[in-house]
C-alpha cells in the first residue's frame, strides 16, 4: 500500500503561501453564514393579538376581554387572528354590563383584525413579520422568504460555473461578493415585502456563487502550484 504522503504529494507542501490562501478565501465567504442564517432573525413571528384602539369607547373590563381566548397546547391564550366585534362590545360597555357576568363572550360576534395587531417585543423588536403585518391571512409569507432565498441559491449555483468559465473565477469571486453585501444592505431599506424578497432571491444567488467561485478558485491554485 502506498504512502498518504506519496499519494498526496502532487498537491504540494502545505506551506505559507497556501495557509494564506485558505485564510483569504475562507474569509471572502465567512458572510455566507450571516445571510443564510439571518432569515431566523429577520422572518421571527412574535407573540400577537388583534389590536384594539385608544378611541374605542371600552370599559377597562371590556377591553381585557376583547380578544377571545383558544386552547394552544393545553392552556388558553388570546387569540392571535381573531376579536370580539368592537361595535357591539362599545355598546355592552355604554350599558354598563359587565363581561362574563352580563354577557356570554361565547355567544358574542367575533371579526378580523380590523385594526391591526399587537406584537410582543420581549424576544424582537422588530422582524419583516411586525413591519408588514404577516401573520394570519398572510402567515405563509414569511417561509416564502427562506424558500425564494434558497431559489436564489439553486438558480446562482447553475450560473456562476458558467459566469466563472466566461469571465474568470477571481472576477465572479469579487463581484458576487459585492452582490452579496450590496443588496443585503439594500434589504434594510426595502419598502415592502415584494421588495424584500426579490432582494433576498439576490442574495442567495450571490451567496452561493460567491462560495463555488472560491471554492473552485482554490482548487485551481492548488493545481496549478502543482505542475
């Protein structure tokens, strides 16, 4: 059986130049790790309810009750989607009843959230889900964020092998990098969630085309020391 050593050694020794090397590409995809495990942070669901507004005429009694409660994993929490009617909930409160006592909240009308929601903010302050309202009607936006980020990383990764024998891996490396940072920062200043997801789709193609172009780009290094 032959040598490790004598197997391997037409990749030459592993020295300064090819620590250096390592240490430099390694670093241009070190932001690889930051976007693909950004989207946790940015597409988080807090805790939400309905949200009833200072101008509703509520007793203080009311408005403790205004959002129905439902069974989650065997303990009842308010409602995430869901309030009573506020119109006749008011008209409750001018007549003096009393919630529970007076009126069955069973019994009581229940509508969407007209008003928007109230988030939680003792984990996040703020995810693309609080900015743009995406829960309920609108919960499956929020996965679609992580599923268009990995489009973009399948579409990059058919692309940038073709882009890199056109124009030369340490131009895709470089460029691809900047695509990735750019419109990263971009998404900070994104207007909807249209707009935040095409970014995204972006991103994930530069992410993924920035990581083979270096990959590869090292593997050329290495061979062409070789010869």
């Amino acid at each position: 059986m032959r040598d490790y050593d004598e197997v391997t050694a037409f990749l030459g020794e592993w020295g300064p130049f090819q620590r250096l090397i390592f240490f430099l590409l390694s670093a241009s995809i070190i932001p690889n790790g930051f976007n693909g495990m950004s989207v946790v942070f940015l597409a988080a669901t807090p805790e939400h309810r309905c949200r009833v507004p200072d101008t509703a005429n509520l007793s203080r009694a009311w408005r403790n009750h205004s959002i129905p409660l439902r069974l989650q994993d065997g303990r009842e929490v308010p409602h995430s989607c869901r309030r009573y009617r506020l119109a006749a909930m008011a008209n409750f409160s001018a007549l003096g009843l009393e919630p529970g006592r007076d009126v069955d909240l069973e019994q009581l009308e229940q509508e969407s959230c007209l008003d928007g929601w109230e988030f939680s903010q003792d984990i996040y302050l703020s995810t693309i889900v609080t900015e743009w309202n995406l829960v309920c009607e609108d919960d499956w936006k929020a996965p679609l964020t992580i599923s268009l980020f990995f489009v973009g990383v399948l579409v990059g990764s058919f692309v940038s092998g073709q882009l890199s024998d056109r124009f030369g891996r340490k131009n895709v490396l470089f460029v691809t990098m900047g695509m990735q940072t750019g419109f990263s920062f971009l998404q900070i200043f994104s207007k909807n969630f249209e707009m935040f997801a095409v970014l995204f789709v972006l991103v994930g193609m530069g992410q993924i085309s920035n990581y083979v172009a270096a990959f590869v780009l090292g593997m050329a290094i290495k061979l062409e020391l070789s010869t």
